[in-house]
C-alpha cells in the first residue's frame, strides 16, 4: 500500500520555493556560498557534538515527539526520511528505514547535523526556518545536490506562539505531496496538543479556557483549577490568601455552574 497516495488533494497549502521572490532566493545563496561548500559536496561538514545537543534539549519534547514520530514512521512502508530539529536547524532526532539512516550516517548525516541556511542551504528545514511556515523544496531546488532524490516538508513545532523545533518528512520525487503534507500536519497537531498538556502553564490556560464556557469568575477559576490539581481547601485558602470556609463556599457556586455534583465529576469534566 502506497500511503501517500491515497485521498491526495489538489490544493496546495504549503509555500513552495517556486513561488518565493527571486531576490530572496539569491539572497539565500548567497548566504550559503559564503560557507565554501562545494554544492556538489558528498558530506555535509557541520555537525554538533552530542554533549552540547544535550545542554540545550528540552526533555519532555524530545520524549514527546520522538514517540509520535516512531509511530508514524512504522506505518509508512515507503522510502522516508522524518527528522526533528531544535530551533537553530540541528538534528536531535532522525528516523527511517534503517538503510536509509545507516547510508546517511555513512557520509556525516545524522543525530546533530544542522539543517540551517549557512550549513546546508536552501533545503526544506532552512526554508522553514527563514518563513515559519510549512514549506515543501523538491529535487534540485535544494543548494545541496546531495539531496536532489528527495522531497522535503518542513514546519515549526510550537508551544503557543514559541517555536520549539522543525519537524521535516521527505521522500521520493516520485510521492504526493498533498499526502505528505497531510501527515506532517497530523503529526505535528498530535505533538503539540501533547506538549500543551505536558506544559503547566498551556494546561492551566486550556482549562481556563474551557470554564469560560460556564461563566467562572476569576476567583471561581482560581480555586476550581487548584482543586483540579487535588488541593484541598486549606492548601487553596492558604495559595490564595483567603479563608477556608470561602474556598467551600465558592466550590458550591462552581459545582453549581458547571453541573457537577462532586469532585469526582468535576475531575472528569475539567482534567484534560
């Protein structure tokens, strides 16, 4: 089964390096020919070391992404290439099928290569860096002949409006892009509703968000949110600086506005 074949759009919803000014594309040449990299290079020169990529990882999203790219490359069965950067460029994660990634590692290309403008040029992981968009650059549109067989997808991975890493997925010159698209969309929507919840403060406001929708006050919210965490009402009065016996009386106009009848409920209806 060919997966990204199947149910393929026409319309485009991604920006394609066709369609980019040439003045900025110049530009951007130019910027990579101040590397002296041969464009016919056969390894790619700039790699960090593992020890500085652990100094600046973010834990939980590595965790995170790591699990949702695994699952999608396990039901991909054609050639595919999923890579994951941190926000200057550079590989912190890279999955595929094990020829691919040995071959790749065989020419310096792998966990710590960076991807950015001035390292390895146009390709679909520097373009999404310079737009903050999904971008797709195919075959010899990259800078690098090095990656001509492929096509590439590349997006931002964000926390609200903080980008925390590019997520890119290539593939053959040969696939539907409209597809590949599709699934980097999925997967990145999966990674970030994952990381909002792993986030303390995107959870409190997600849950915030959603007891605007019965009308809490800002003090309603404030308690019903601690007692979503499993304070109880002494440790809520004493967070707030007000008296117990206002905690319980507030905890009654929650439960009242929201038509729970007890925490178990309210639990069940607010925890995301």
């Amino acid at each position: 089964m060919n997966i990204f074949r199947e149910g393929a759009s026409s319309e485009y919803s991604w920006i394609r390096l066709s369609t980019i000014e040439t003045e900025k594309i110049e530009l951007w040449n130019a910027t990579f020919m101040k590397t002296g990299i041969d464009r016919d290079t056969a390894t790619l020169p700039f790699r960090v070391a593992e020890t500085e990529r652990q100094e600046h990882m973010d834990v939980t999203l590595m965790v995170v992404s790591k699990e949702e790219i695994n699952a999608l490359s396990q039901a991909i069965m054609n050639p595919h290439l999923i890579i994951f950067t941190n926000r200057n460029g550079v590989a912190l994660e890279f999955i595929g099928p094990t020829n691919i990634v040995n071959k790749l590692e065989a020419v310096n290309v792998g966990k710590g290569t960076s991807f950015a403008l001035e390292h390895a040029g146009i390709n679909a992981i520097s373009l999404s860096m310079q737009l903050d968009a999904l971008v797709a650059v195919q075959g010899l549109e990259h800078s690098l002949t090095f990656f001509s067989k492929w096509s590439g997808m590349c997006s931002p991975v964000k926390l609200g409006n903080q980008i925390r890493g590019y997520l890119n997925l290539s593939v053959s010159l040969t696939e539907n892009l409209c597809l590949v698209a599709s699934l980097l969309k999925r997967l990145i929507s999966d990674i970030e509703s994952r990381m909002m919840l792993a986030d303390p403060i995107s959870k409190q406001a997600l849950i915030y968000e959603h007891f605007d929708l019965f009308s809490l006050t800002n003090r309603e919210k404030e308690i019903g949110f601690g007692w979503l965490q499993n304070q109880s009402a002494l440790q809520i009065s004493l967070a707030l600086g007000i008296s117990e016996a206002t905690v319980r009386h507030t905890l009654k106009k929650v439960y009242s506005k929201t038509k729970c009848h007890d925490r178990g409920g309210f639990i069940k209806k607010f925890m995301v």
